[in-house]
C-alpha cells in the first residue's frame, strides 16, 4: 500500500499531537473541577468543551486507522467516510447544544469553530470516501486537510474556553463575592 505508507510520517504527528492534546483536555478540566458550577454551565460545556475532546479523538482514530494494515487503501478510506457521516451528526448535536444553552451567547467565531468548521471536515472526511475510486491521492489529501482542520478546530475550541474560564469566569466568580 504505497499510497498510505507515504501518510505515515504525517499521521504520527498529527495523532501524537492529537493524543497530547486529549490528555491536556483532561488536565485542564481536572485543574477547574473545584470550582463551583451552575446548571448551565453543565450545558455550556456539552456545547463548547466536549466537542474538543470529539475532534481531537476522531483525529488520534484517523491516524491509528491510516498506520494499521489495511489490504488497500479503500477500506480506510470507507471507514473514515463512515466516521465523516457520524462527525456531520455530531456536528448537528453541538448546532442544537450551542442554540440550546444559557450560560453564554454565542457570536460568529463560536458559530464558526464549534460547528460551520467541524461541520466542513467531517463532510470532506465523506467527500473522500466517495471519490476514493477515480483518485485515491486526490482523496488522501481531502482526508489529511479534515485532519489538520479538526486539529486545528480543537486546538482554538479548548483555547477559547480556557482563556474564558481564567480570564472571564473567574472575574465574575471574583465580582460575585
């Protein structure tokens, strides 16, 4: 399968980087779960925080997916297809969670980030599976962009939400006293 051993190199950086990512996630949750929180808040975090975690797991599940021994290059590219169709469900999920919510009004880069993006790399992730047959490349490329996409998302998204809880959270927990 010379198609996908030359993905190699790059699905170990990104699945590592994924993986390392994950486990800061957890970190950083750990680190605030002392602090008190409202019901909404709960609901803010189905909405904004989990959805880190989702992108950055489907990215490590890429990687893991692209080094293990397929017979050609079809399969995982069918799978990943297969992972495209729930990643756009999920995405409508996090569209409802985000209108549902009340602990924060979301603005445009929310609406961008949490669902228009993912949204974009889930569907690329399908559309690669269903040109697969007339350009494996061309479809590799499509793949690893949904990767660097969901990467990227993941990396802004839990960002994001801690600079909120340090910086404007914790001001208002402050002010509250």
């Amino acid at each position: 399968m010379p198609e996908l051993t030359q993905w190699n190199n790059f699905y170990v950086i990104v699945g590592s980087s994924a993986g390392a990512l994950i486990g800061l996630q957890f970190v950083v949750v750990a680190l605030m779960a002392d602090t008190p929180r409202a019901r909404a808040d709960a609901q803010a975090s189905a909405a904004f925080s989990t959805p880190s975690v989702v992108h950055f797991s489907v990215v490590l599940l890429m990687s893991a997916t692209t080094v293990a021994p397929w017979q050609g290059v079809t399969g995982v590219l069918v799978f990943w297809g297969i992972v495209g169709v729930g990643g756009i469900v999920y995405t409508l999920v996090v569209l409802m969670r985000l209108r549902n919510q009340t602990a924060y009004k979301p603005v445009f880069e929310d609406w961008l980030f949490h669902f228009i993006l993912p949204w974009v790399a889930y569907a690329l992730l399908l559309g690669a599976a269903l040109i697969v047959s007339p350009s494996a490349r061309t479809a590799l490329f499509i793949a690893g962009a949904a990767a660097m996409v969901l990467l990227f998302v993941g990396i802004h998204n839990a960002w994001d939400a801690v600079t909120y809880h340090v910086f404007v959270k914790t001001s208002d927990d402050q002010r509250q006293r």
